[in-house]
C-alpha cells in the first residue's frame, strides 16, 4: 500500500519521530505550513493509524531495569493457535519491550528488561520454562545501549 503522503507529511512525521513535545508552531514553521494545518494534518494521520503510538521511552535504569536481553525462541509447534497463544502471552508481558515473529533458525526475537540475574531468571520461567510449546531460547546480554529508537525512514 503506497501511502499518501507530501513533503509536509514526511517533515512533520520526521520532527515528531525525534520529538513529540515539540510545539505546533515550531512545527508549523520548520514544514512552511499554518498551525491549523499542521493540527490537521496530525489529526489525519492519527486516524488513519500513520501514528501509529505516541509514547514516552523511559531509560530503564532509572527504573532499576538494569539489564537488557535479547532472546531467540523456537518453538515446538507453530499451529496458528499456538501462535496467538505465544503472541498474547508476550504483549502481556510487562518486561518485554519488543517482540518480532521472523524468518529463520528461530521463530520469534524477544527483547526484554530485568533488574538483575534473579529477575531475568523468574521472566525465563514464566515465559519459556513453564510454555510447553516453547522448544528452546537463546539469550544475549545487552553490553551497551548503542541506538534505541523505533524511529521510521519519513523521506519518499
């Protein structure tokens, strides 16, 4: 699906991807575009679900997530199911962050916080050990936070 938007569009998303706090003005003025203009265009783009969240990315250690995985599952069984079980399982979890289902040798890339060891080690438990569905994992201890973003390429 080719999307519809202009240069304005891209310039708006790409200001608000950086910075959501950003006023209307400033943003008005950076895309040569009316404050009126701008709100709805904002406005359009929230319904249509081109924005598609607007959140807040708290650092985890300034909420003693001092830890962060990342985590190759496979699963025993990938019946549509037993996906949407795995799927919601995993949306509900608080200390996941982001979850993707690949292509591969494994079937789903987690990545989550914890506090510390202990913790990580109980979030093992509920989400693999005690799944019967889940074959094995990997874990990779994040060293360093290099880039975080979830930021989208705006530019045609």
């Amino acid at each position: 699906m080719k999307s519809q938007l202009d240069n304005s569009d891209r310039i708006i998303l790409a200001l608000i991807q950086e910075d959501n706090t950003l006023g209307l003005e400033y943003i008005a003025s950076k895309c040569c575009l009316s404050v009126t203009s701008v709100q709805r265009r904002l406005k359009k783009m929230r319904k249509d679900k081109t924005i598609d969240k607007e959140i807040a990315v708290i650092n985890p250690a300034a909420v003693d997530q001092n830890m962060t995985f990342v985590i190759t599952v496979k699963l025993e069984r990938e019946r549509l199911d037993m996906l949407d079980a795995f799927r919601n399982m995993i949306r509900k979890d608080i200390q996941v962050q982001q979850c993707y289902y690949v292509t591969g040798e494994a079937d789903f890339i987690i990545i989550c916080t914890a506090r510390d060891m202990k913790d990580f080690e109980v979030l093992t438990h509920r989400l693999f050990f005690d799944n019967q569905n889940v074959r094995s994992f990997k874990t990779s201890v994040v060293m360093d936070r290099t880039k975080v973003g979830l930021s989208v390429l705006t530019n045609g």
